[in-house]
C-alpha cells in the first residue's frame, strides 16, 4: 500500500523560489533512489533530479545551481528546492521514489511560473 503524496506546488513570479515535498507511506522496507521529473504541456515527461540513498545528487543541466534536491531518510521525504524560477519551469512536477525494489510516482503537483 505505498504511496507517495506531493505538495508545495503552486504560482510564482519569475525570479521566485516554491519548495516541494513529497512523502513516502505504507509498508516500507527500503528506499533507494528518489527523484523528481517535470512535464510541460505538449512535451514529454523529463528528469529533474535524483538523490540516492547515500545522499549523492545530480540535476538536469536546465536546473542546475538554481535547483536542490534532497532527502529526510527519517521520514521518507524528497524535497526540491527550486530558487531563480524561470517560465520554462512550468509545468507539472512528479516525485519518483524506488520503494521496495518497485518504482513508484506521485499524483504531481502544478508548478507555473509567470513572466
């Protein structure tokens, strides 16, 4: 019975900042690698970052240095910090986590971003 619920989603101006949280729920034996992607309208879903379980990240080069992602083992949580917003940020945010051995996703949350 996992499931990941997401929220921080929301309307920004360029050149703000929005955090999103997403949570892992159920019988939980193990997580490995957690994520978020992003998909704009009429494009195809794409990788934001990753954040495995000992900590170590990568991130689009779209996000990089303006984007953190990270993690609460303690409360099976992925955070992604997202600094210097841009119009091309819009659109849906999905968390991704590998939980058990399965992958599993988030319903997404809307992030826009107006110019």
């Amino acid at each position: 019975q996992v499931q990941l619920v997401e929220s921080g989603g929301g309307l920004v101006q360029a050149g703000g900042s929005l955090s999103l949280s997403c949570a892992a729920s159920g019988s939980i034996f193990s997580i490995n690698a957690m994520g978020w992607y992003r998909q704009a309208p009429g494009k195809q879903r794409e990788l934001v970052a990753t954040i495995a379980d000992g900590g170590s990240t990568n991130c689009a080069d779209s996000v990089k240095g303006r984007f953190t992602i990270s993690r609460d083992n303690a409360k099976n949580t992925v955070y992604l910090q997202m600094n210097s917003l841009k119009p091309e940020d819009t659109a849906v945010y999905y968390c991704f986590a590998n939980i058990n051995a399965r992958g599993y996703w988030g319903q997404g949350t809307q992030v826009t971003v107006s110019s």
